[in-house]
C-alpha cells in the first residue's frame, strides 16, 4: 500500500547544508519550516514563467497584471459588443496565458452574459444551483443575511463530474461596498512547486471526486440515490496534463475529494491534506476585489479559486456561465 512520505523537499539543515552549499545557492532554496508541512524561501521555479509572460504583447486590448504568473486585467475591449472571431481567439489566448482574466464596467444583460461565454463552447447546467430564471446556463449565487456565502474554500469547480468545466464566465450583478474578494491560485505553479519525490509519487495516482460532502448534505436519501446514478462518483489523475498548454497542474480540492485510489483512508487523507495546502501559498495567488459589472473569466483546471466569505450580512449576487470541459487526463 502506498505511504504518504515525510516530503521535506530540500530542507537545510543549518550546520551540514551550510558547509556544502554557497550564500548564492543557499538563497535559492525553498526548505521545509522546521516540522510542518509547509514550505519557505523565494519561488525561483516561477522565473521562467514571469519572464514569458513579461514578452507578451495584445492587439485587441491593454493588459495590467495583479502578481507575477497569474491573473490579469484587461482593458479596452467591451464584452456586450459583437466581438470578432480574432478578439475571441486573443481573449482565448489570454486566458491561456494569465490563466484568470478580469474585465471592468461590462454591463452585461443575461443574454449577453451567456452570449459571450458561449463563443468559447457549450455551456453546462449545473443541477444543484438554482439558475438565472431567464437562462437556465447562468448559475446564479445570491447572498445576504438569509443566504451566506460557503464558497470559501480553495476548489476547482464540478470535479465531481465526469467532465469538468474547462473555464467560467463570472459576472458582478451587486457587491458588497468592501469584501467579497475572489481569490484566483496558479495551479502549474503549485504542481511545480512540489518536492521531487512528492511528484514522483503523486504522478501516477487517482483520485475519486465525489459531491456528496457539500451538495449533498441538503439532500434526501432518496434524492441522493437519484443523484449519485446521475453523477457516480469519478475518478480524475491527481496530476493532470492541460489540453491547451500541455503543462501539468496539480488536480485536488477537499470540497469535491473523495479518497486517492488504492491507498488506506488515513494515508489518502493526510496525502489530499498535504497537496491541498499548496494552494495556501500567496506567491502562486491573485486576489480580485469586485465592482458591480466586472467580470471574471478563468481557466477551471489551470487555477483553483476561493471566494471570501467576509460580508455578511451584506448582499453579493454573481451570475456564472461555465463552459463544458473534457475528461481531466495525464
């Protein structure tokens, strides 16, 4: 049965390591903090990244970064437009690229929302979220006093689908005066970040994904019975291969985690835990504060994303339109 080893990556000890490596090494290194599992020093493995996206250049708008490998905004460019099929492939490239782009002052109507996101391929229903009553293909998340956000964790969306959603299309309907920040985190980054014996292991591992830890609990007995013949729990690599980049990217939320194939419930737990907290790092993250009418659009399996929940009692309301995906692959 497979272990959860004690990754330690490459962790200094002060006297030995000290000896055998110069001040300019030495300061390259990430190490393990003393008997946790967390990792600290400069993410050097992020250079290269940084320095492609420094040389890009756009035609159709102008692009402001919010950190060094994810996230950017763009300008000059206005969604409710009949855009043209090379704006739509740049935004598709962008979003390649940045893995989550944002957009300011799109006044989007439902048909335009849905209009838009559906330039980028079909889009999903989600049967669990109640819908935009006009189009079913708008998610609709509505919070106030009566309905508090719990959508703050770090997850990748419908990883409980045999399918995920490939990307989504989120736009601000109203906002809080402060809070509601949505954070973004690179996932390629938190893939790459790993030790190198954490990554041989996890390489050829399963996970199972399931919905019945969230949306589950507000359901039936017998509507999760209807539910799980449905969508019967799958099973997606936890190290998966991106159909547009070809890079590999850490696949594993506890939202939707069910258990890593073939190792002891223990072990599958401290292992999720562990490849989980890679995504805690702020150095992999952008953090994207909300005006009503922006809209973000991200890559579903190049980034995870956490919505803070910090304005309650304050009213948030956010439509979705995600775009239909294929099966996550090594």
């Amino acid at each position: 049965m497979s272990r959860v080893r004690n990754h330690r990556g490459s962790r200094m000890d002060q006297t030995s390591r000290t000896e055998s490596v110069n001040e300019s090494e030495l300061s390259a290194q990430r190490f393990r903090l003393g008997p946790y599992p967390v990792q600290v020093g400069p993410t050097s493995h992020l250079a290269t990244e940084v320095e492609r996206l420094n040389s890009l250049t756009w035609q159709h708008f102008s692009v402001t970064r919010l950190s060094p490998t994810i996230g950017a905004e763009l300008a000059g460019i206005d969604l409710t437009d009949e855009l043209s099929v090379e704006a739509v492939e740049e935004i598709a490239a962008a979003l390649a690229a940045y893995k989550v782009i944002f957009f300011r002052d799109q006044p989007l109507t439902a048909e335009q929302h849905v209009k838009f996101a559906q330039r980028f391929g079909d889009l999903e229903i989600h049967p669990f979220i109640p819908s935009n009553t006009t189009q079913p293909e708008l998610v609709r998340f509505q919070k106030s006093a009566e309905a508090a956000g719990y959508e703050n964790a770090w997850h990748h969306d419908v990883t409980w689908r045999a399918t995920p959603s490939a990307s989504a299309v989120l736009h601000a309907i109203a906002v809080p005066d402060l809070g509601g920040d949505t954070l973004f985190c690179d996932m390629y980054a938190a893939y790459e970040g790993l030790p190198a014996d954490l990554k041989a292991q996890i390489e050829t591992l399963d996970l199972e994904h399931t919905f019945v830890h969230t949306f589950g609990a507000f359901l039936s007995e017998d509507q999760m019975t209807k539910m799980l013949a449905l969508y019967p729990p799958p099973v997606h690599p936890l190290v998966c291969t991106h159909d547009v980049t070809g890079r590999k990217y850490l696949y594993v939320n506890r939202n939707f985690s069910s258990h890593v194939v073939g190792m002891a419930p223990e072990e599958s737990q401290a292992l999720i835990d562990l490849l989980c907290r890679q995504a805690d790092y702020p150095e992999y993250q952008c953090r994207f504060r909300w005006q009503p009418d922006s809209v973000a659009f991200w890559d579903n399996r190049a980034v995870q994303h956490y919505a803070s929940s910090d304005y309650w009692p304050q009213i948030r309301v956010m439509e979705r339109a995600s775009i239909v995906g294929a099966a996550p692959h090594r």
